[in-house]
C-alpha cells in the first residue's frame, strides 16, 4: 500500500500528465509509459514544489525516468526540511 506521500505524488502527477491512477506506479516510465515530455517535467516539478512548500533539487528532477525518481526527490526534500 502506497504511503500519504507517494498518494500525493500520483495525484499531481495525475494531474500534470492527465492519466489514469492506474498507469501511475513506482515502476512506470514517465516518457514511454506516461507520455512525459521535457515541459511535463518542468510543470511537474513546480506542481510538487507547490504542493510540498519546498523547492525541488533541479539536478534530481533532470535525472527524472520514473515514477520512483519522483517520490524519492520529494522524500529528500521533506526530509532536508527536517533536519534543518
């Protein structure tokens, strides 16, 4: 089962690529599977900065392929907000 955050994230990208829950897992290609291109990476990552307050790392989100690279730059960046 996927936790609050990972939700959260699948929402936005739901959202952001307009595709179905579904097609949204951790494994799921954001260019072949999802239909992603360089502009959805870019809304995506202000989309999550907005939905998170906090601002994404830009070297992460160019090193973007799936789902899983997504969850993980937002798990990082919530987690340097609590160490600080």
């Amino acid at each position: 089962m996927s936790s609050p955050l990972e939700q959260q994230v699948i929402a936005v990208l739901m959202t952001c690529l307009g595709v179905d829950a579904g097609q949204v897992t951790r494994e799921a290609d954001l260019v072949h599977d999802l239909g992603c291109d360089s502009l959805n990476i870019v809304e995506m990552a202000e989309a999550l900065n907005e939905c998170f307050h906090r601002r994404l790392d830009p070297e992460a989100v160019r090193h973007w392929r799936c789902v899983g690279d997504v969850i993980r730059t937002v798990q990082q960046a919530l987690q340097g907000c609590l160490a600080e």
